[in-house]
C-alpha cells in the first residue's frame, strides 16, 4: 500500500475496521467504525483519483452495512438503525474507543455507527421504523429522508 493508492487488501483494510459491543447504565450498544488513518488515505485519494476514492468510499459504506445486518438483522428489516440518545455515561463509554458525539447527531468520524443492541425501535416507533431517527427530520411518511431532504433508506445500502 502506498500513500498514492486507495486500494488496499482485504487484510489491509479489515485493519482499518473496528466493531465494539459494549454496555451502559444498562443499555446496550453496537459500534461500528473505521480509523482515522482510512479516512486520511480516502481524502487523499479524492484529490489523486476520484475514481478510486468513489470506490474506497463504496467500499467503507459497504463494510459498514454489512457489519450492521451481520450482528443485528433487523437493520435491513426495518430500514433503521436509530441512534440512540446521548448521556454523559455513553460519553464517557466511547472516549475510550476514541469516537465521540458532535452536535447534530454527528461523531469525529465519518464512517461510523451506533446504534442500539439488541435492535429496538427508538421513540416507539415498534416494527414500522423510528419516529426518532435523525434521518426523519419530522416527516411522517414511510421512508426517511436526511438532513436536505433526499429520500433515504438503509436497505437500499445493503
């Protein structure tokens, strides 16, 4: 692997990945991630080959995913993965995996994501979805939407 290339070996890149279950105040939680250092070599890439930085990011998108529905299947059932509510013992669970909660619902990384485990519904949202996805922003209708607006809905990713 050279810093020039994005395109990494399956061992390479699976060493870029991470997957934490953990427990806190009683809940549990499911964290998938990939490094910083990946992240580094894909924004590297945008600028050398955009072609092979689309693929890297397809890929990492891709990992992400099926790791999700490997340890939770409902995720593909339901087309959600709710994030679940920040508290200071979250906060302090994750510090030491080095992700942390940004305002908006974002983490320090750009490929991450936690959600609840087991699976549940955050809000009440039962086995029709999660009034309470950050995806939703407010709209009732069946399929989510992100922060501008698009449709969006995780099993297409998958």
């Amino acid at each position: 692997m050279t810093d020039q290339s994005p395109l990494l070996s399956e061992s390479d890149f699976a060493s870029y990945h991470h997957q934490h279950l953990f427990h806190a105040a009683g809940e549990g939680y499911f964290l998938t991630w990939f490094d910083r250092d990946l992240e580094h070599i894909l924004d590297r890439a945008w600028n050398s080959s955009p072609s092979a930085a689309f693929a890297l990011h397809q890929r990492m998108t891709r990992r992400i995913m099926e790791t999700l529905v490997a340890h939770i299947p409902q995720v593909r059932e339901h087309g959600c993965a709710p994030l679940p509510p920040w508290t200071p013992i979250l906060d302090q669970a994750m510090v030491l995996l080095d992700v942390r909660y940004l305002p908006g619902g974002r983490f320090n990384r750009a490929y991450a994501v936690l959600t609840f485990w087991p699976w549940r519904a955050r809000g009440g949202g039962g086995a029709s979805g999660c009034f309470g996805c950050a995806l939703r922003q407010g709209d009732p209708d069946t399929g989510q939407r992100d922060c501008q607006g698009r449709f969006f809905d995780v099993r297409n990713s998958i």
